[in-house]
C-alpha cells in the first residue's frame, strides 16, 4: 500500500521546514521528487539530501507567485502530484496587527503567495493530470484560514481560506477524471522538536506536542496515494486535536 514509485511529485517550497518533510516522505514511497523553493540553495540541497537518502529527486527551484517561471518549470512535464506547500504570513507574521490596523498595500503579498501561488502552480498542471486521468493536488492551508485566529494575520487567513475553497471547487470539476483535490489545514507545526516555546505553545493542544514535518508527510503519502482515489474535495485538519472541522 501507499506505493508512490513511477509517480512524479513537485513539492513547492521544500526547501525547509514542512515541504521537506513532505519531500521526504514522498521520496521514501518511491516518487521521483521535484523539489521546489523560491531559494534554489535550499531546493539543490534537499533534492541532493534525499538522493543520498536512497530517493530520486532533483531541484526545480521558482517562485510560485510568477505565473511565467511556473509554466516554464511544469507545463511540459508530467507531473502526476503537487503539493502546493510555499506560503507565509508575509510581513504579518513579525509584526501581526489586527486586521483594521494594516494599510490595504501590505494584503497582496500574502494573497499572492498563499492563494495565486495555488492558482498558479494547480493551473498549470491540472490539464495534463485529466488528460492522462490521474492526479493528485494537495494544498497545504492553515487552521487560521478554515476557522479563523485573532493573532493579527486575517490578510494570510484569506489566502489559505481562499486556496481552500478554490481547491475544493477545483475536486469536484474533476471528481470524475481520476484527480483528486484535497488540502490539509495545519495547526501549530514545529521543525524541531522540545525547546521552552514549544512546551509553552503545546499547552493548548489536546495531544500536548506541535505537529511535525513527518507528520505532514506521512498524511500526504496517503493522498498522493492510489488508495486515496475516494478521498477528494476535503479539508482535512491536522492539528492534534486543535482543528475539529
Ligand atoms: N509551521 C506552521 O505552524 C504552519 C501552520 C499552518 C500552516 N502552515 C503552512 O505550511 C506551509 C509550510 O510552512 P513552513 O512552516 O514549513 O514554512 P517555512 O517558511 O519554514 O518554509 C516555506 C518555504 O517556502 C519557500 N517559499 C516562500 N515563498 C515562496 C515562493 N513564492 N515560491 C516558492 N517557494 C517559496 C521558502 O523559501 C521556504 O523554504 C506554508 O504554506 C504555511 O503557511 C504552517
């Protein structure tokens, strides 16, 4: 089960933190790894850490926001899964601000990244993916987007809310083509495990402890996987407890 060999994947953003642990994992499962990140430093190393792991992957570094440099990366090649990883909360996360208080300017950049990057990077491969009637998209969104915070980040809400939605509507389109269309809603994940902050976040979650990259890859093996094929159009919380619907 959960075998991902002949597959080939692109990870957005796997240049750290979650996307490489989706990377990782898809690697492990035998998909031929295209790793992603707007900083191509971090893409060649970790497309080189998983080769030496034993998986098959390269770099394909771009930026996500830039419709031109996704097609030239993706439109020819046959991609078979994405994970729509890359996205921030822009400026807001050093300096989160209730929403009344920010400039309309500072909205597009965490718009642009979190939803236009999805819209980009599913457009581009979505075609090939009915054509050869199998697929799978993954949009990796936040629990701030599908319920909502009130740490001072609304403008990034809206792009994960929005990449939601719009994949949502994106699986049922192409609910009878083989492709399915999911997203999964993070709570609060840490690359490293310990350390007194993360004891302190992990207080107000019911499991105790922050989610992990590995924990994120081993959800998104399944569905990039065949077994997934009746698994689409959800928004599936992964958050310890933290996220119920
Ligand atoms: N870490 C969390 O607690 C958490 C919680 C909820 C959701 N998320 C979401 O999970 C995803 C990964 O989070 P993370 O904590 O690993 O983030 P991170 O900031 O550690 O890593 C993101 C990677 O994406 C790359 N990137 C940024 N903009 C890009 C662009 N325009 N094009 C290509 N690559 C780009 C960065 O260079 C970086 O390597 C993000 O979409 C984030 O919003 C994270």
């Amino acid at each position: 089960m959960f075998d991902l060999a002949g597959r080939t994947a692109v990870v957005t953003g796997a240049g750290q933190g979650m996307g490489t642990g989706v990377a990782t994992a898809l690697g492990s499962r035998g998909a031929h790894v295209l790793v992603n990140d707007i900083d191509s430093d971090r893409a060649e190393m970790v497309a080189a850490q998983l080769e030496a792991d034993g998986a098959s992957a390269e770099a394909l570094p771009f930026d996500v926001t830039d419709l031109d440099q996704v097609q030239q990366a993706m439109a020819e090649r046959r991609i078979d899964i994405l994970v729509n990883n890359a996205g921030n909360a822009g400026a807001h996360a050093m300096r989160p601000r209730p929403f009344a208080e920010t400039e309309p300017g500072e909205w597009d950049a965490p718009l642009a990244v979190n939803l236009g990057g999805v819209m980009n990077c599913t457009h581009t491969v979505l075609g090939g993916m009915v054509e050869r009637e199998w697929g799978r998209v993954i949009g990796i969104v936040s629990g701030a987007g599908t319920q909502g915070v009130r740490i001072g980040v609304a403008a990034y809400s809206a792009g994960k809310g929005g990449a939601a939605g719009l994949l949502r509507s994106v699986a049922l389109e192409v609910a009878r083509s083989g492709v399915t269309v999911n997203s999964v809603a993070l709570g609060l994940m840490s690359n490293t495990e310990g350390g007194e902050i993360t004891a302190d976040l992990a207080k107000g979650i019911p499991t105790g402890r922050l989610g992990t990259p590995r924990d994120l890859g081993a959800l998104c093996v399944y569905l990039a996987s065949e077994e997934a094929s009746w698994m689409t159009a959800q928004t599936i919380p992964l958050a310890g407890g933290s996220i119920t619907s």
